[in-house]
C-alpha cells in the first residue's frame, strides 16, 4: 500500500491511500483509519488531480514534428504519408516510446492512439507502464486488394489481443470517409460492434471533407454517411468533430458519440475552430479532448490543449464562460476514461489510479485564486512533478526511467527518413 501523504485534493488536505492498481481510501488529514503503508510519500505543499486521458493521437509522430509546417491539411497529409512509407516496426516502437515519455511528464496516463504496426506501439507503452488504447488502422483508399489485406491483419490482431493480460487495449480505426471504402466502412464497423470494440475515426476535420463528402454520397455531410451506414453509437470516437450542421449535431447526440476536440492541431493547420462545445453536450454528446499527433500539434501536452481550448472557445462564442474550468477538466480526464468504458480520469476511492501529483510550491499557485485556473491558464506541465498510473510510479520527482536510452533509441530511427 502506497500512503500520500497530507495532499491537497480540491482544497483540502487528504490523506490517499492507493492499493495496487486502485485508490484504496481518501481520508481527512491526519487520519488513517489504522491503515498503514508499505510506502508514505510526504505530498505537503502539493495537490493530486486525476491523470489526463488524451484521447485521439497519433503517438510515434512526436519523431515528425517540426516537419512540413506552414502547410494546409491535404499538402500536409500527402507529405506526411510519403514520410510513413519509410516507417518499420522499430521506428514505431521508439517513436512511442518517446512519446510516452512526453505524455508521462505532462500527466497522461491513457491515450487513444491511432497509428501504424500496433503491437509494437502496445509493446512500448506498456514498458513505459501507460495504458494504451490501440488500433488496427483501416486505410484502404478504396483499393479493393489492400482492403482485403487489412481485413485479415485485423482479424489476426484481434486474434493476439486476446493473450494480452496487460493495460493495453486494443480499438478498431477507420481513418476517414476520404480514405477508407464504403464496404470497408461497414466492415469496420460490424467487428468492433461484434468484439465489442471501439470505433476510432477522424470525422469532419474540415470543411473540404464535408464539401467532398457531400459530392460523393448524394449530399450526405460525413456524419450523415456514417449514420446511413449504421455506424454511430456510444462506441464511437469522433476525431475533430468539427464542421458540424445542427443536423449532425443531433445524430451525434442522438446515438452518444464520444466526439474529440483537437484545437492545437485544427488550429495549427487552419483547419477551422468553431468547435460547437455546447451544442454537442446538449444534445447528448461525450465531449473529450485530445492532442492529435505531434506532427500537427507539435507536443502532446493536455495542460496546454485545454488552455488553447478555452481560449478559442471563449473568443469565438464571445463568451467568456463558453467552457467552464470543471468542465474543460472533465473533457481531458473522466469524459474520455467514459468513451473508453474505463474506471479512470477520477480521484475517488475505488478508481483506477491514475493520478499526477502537482507542486504547488512556485509563483503560479501562490495566489488565492483557483486551483484550476492556475493550473491551466498559468502553469506549465513542469509542476507535475510526479506520476502515478494503474497504482505505480512512472514518473518521480520529474525523473522518468530509461530516458537517456530512448533519447538514444528515436535518434537512431530516425536515420530512417533521410
Ligand atoms: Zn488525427
């Protein structure tokens, strides 16, 4: 049993007590209840917060970032895919380590990862003690031969996920209507819903997407597509969701999709940044918020995508309480652990514990004002000082384990893309 000591849990001083993978008991402090720990960390002068659940990505790409900037998503993407056809199992492998290394010292535990040779990405994050949601990516480009090879890698994924007895799960990906067949569509989605998985998909990232999609299926917007298909349901995660009419808002609504903001990168790209927050959530929507790839958002710091969130929200709405602090915090822990059906992004006696321990002893928390608003309008990811995931240390004292070897590690894969 881990004891944290006299931690600050939304304002007040708790003692919280962690039994393998779960958080055991929450208690005033100085009480114990007579429980004793093999291990009592001292956490005066700190809070604990849930750890965060990004929840769309692209994880191995933090090894392209900073590559093909200033350029508009269709360019982008046809550079980014000629760069992917030089990627292996290896690159993949410490790309995702690296970027779990990242993820690990701005506080996210979980993260919904959308990316090429999955087991290996598995592989690197459960060294890295994260818990991964991968996906076998289906990209056909409406090639019928490689459609058929991918439907019987997925199959033999799938077949292998099921000796996995670790934190990683696996999801289904399509990755958009632009690049996947209709058949393949509904290939997708008839696995995940007969295993019982989830649906990843990017979904209206922009507007030419809509106006393609609309040419292409006899004025259907994408979200429309999907529901003609019988796609949409609460196992559905929306990327983006981000062009979206009052009509899709209601289908996404109506059927319980978890969609996606990813305002760094929608933003970066000039993809658009009217992210319709509020309609989505009253019409039954699970909002959550991710990173997307390193690539486009160029870090994969949730801290700073909830800031750029709010910023944009409140900008564009003219609004200044277009997304409240609760609920932004909601949309990067618990909202996205919901999605995944995971018992996480909570500090509560029983949940999953996944938690990042925050130093308050620095200029942004010395005011009297919020917790929250300084933590996300003021501070920096560096006052997370420590990381807990699945009742573990990942990270101590802002040291992470084996650095030095994957700095080593991605260096040497990246040879690969001169
Ligand atoms: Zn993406």
């Amino acid at each position: 049993m881990i004891l944290l000591q006299n931690i600050q849990l939304e304002g007040r001083p708790v003692n919280l007590f962690i039994q393998g993978e779960r958080i055991h008991r929450i208690l005033p402090f100085p009480e114990t209840d007579g429980l004793s720990a093999d291990e009592t960390v001292d956490c005066t002068g700190k809070a604990v917060i849930p750890g965060f659940v990004n929840m769309h990505t692209h994880a191995a790409m933090v090894l392209l970032r900073g590559i093909n900037e200033d350029l508009p998503l269709r360019q982008w993407l046809d550079r980014i895919w000629a760069l992917e056809a030089k990627m292996d199992k290896q690159f993949i492998y410490w790309g995702t380590k690296l970027a779990c290394l990242e993820m690990i010292r701005s506080g996210t535990t979980t993260f919904n990862d959308q990316y090429w040779f999955a087991p290996y990405a598995r592989r690197a994050a459960v060294e890295m003690g994260i818990r991964p949601y991968i996906s076998f990516v289906i990209l056909d480009r409406f090639d019928p031969a490689l459609a058929e090879h991918q439907r019987r890698k997925c199959i033999e994924l799938y077949e292998k996920s099921l000796e996995w007895k670790d934190a990683a799960h696996l999801a289904m990906s399509v990755h958009s209507v632009y690049t996947v067949s209709e058949e393949m569509i509904r290939w997708a989605s008839d696995f995940a819903l007969d295993h019982g998985m989830k649906l990843h998909i990017h979904v209206s990232e922009t507007d030419k997407e809509n106006i393609d999609c609309r040419k292409a299926h006899g004025g259907l917007s994408p979200t429309e597509y999907l529901d003609s298909l019988g796609v949409l349901g609460p196992h559905v995660v929306a990327a983006h969701s981000l062009w979206l009419s009052d009509h899709d808002i209601e289908l996404l609504g109506k059927h319980r999709v978890n969609c996606v903001h990813n305002i760094n990168s929608n933003a970066k790209l000039a993809s658009g940044y009217r992210f319709r927050y509020r309609e989505l959530v009253e019409a039954g929507a699970n909002v959550c918020l991710g990173t997307d790839g390193a690539s486009s958002s160029n870090n994969l710091d949730m801290l700073e995508t909830m800031k750029t969130s709010a910023l944009f929200q409140k900008a564009w709405r003219d609004d200044p309480s277009a997304w409240p602090l609760h609920e932004m915090m909601d949309a990067a822990t618990v909202n996205g652990a919901r999605a995944l059906g995971l018992e996480t992004g909570e500090v509560r006696e029983g949940a999953i514990a996944d938690l990042s321990i925050v130093d308050l002893n620095n200029s942004w928390f010395l005011s009297p004002g919020s917790f929250l608003a300084n933590l996300v309008y003021a501070a920096h990811s560096d006052v997370i000082s420590s990381v807990i995931a699945s009742g573990r240390f990942v990270m101590r004292d802002r040291v992470v384990p084996g650095e030095e070897e994957i700095l080593r590690g991605a260096k040497e894969v990246l040879k690969q893309l001169s």
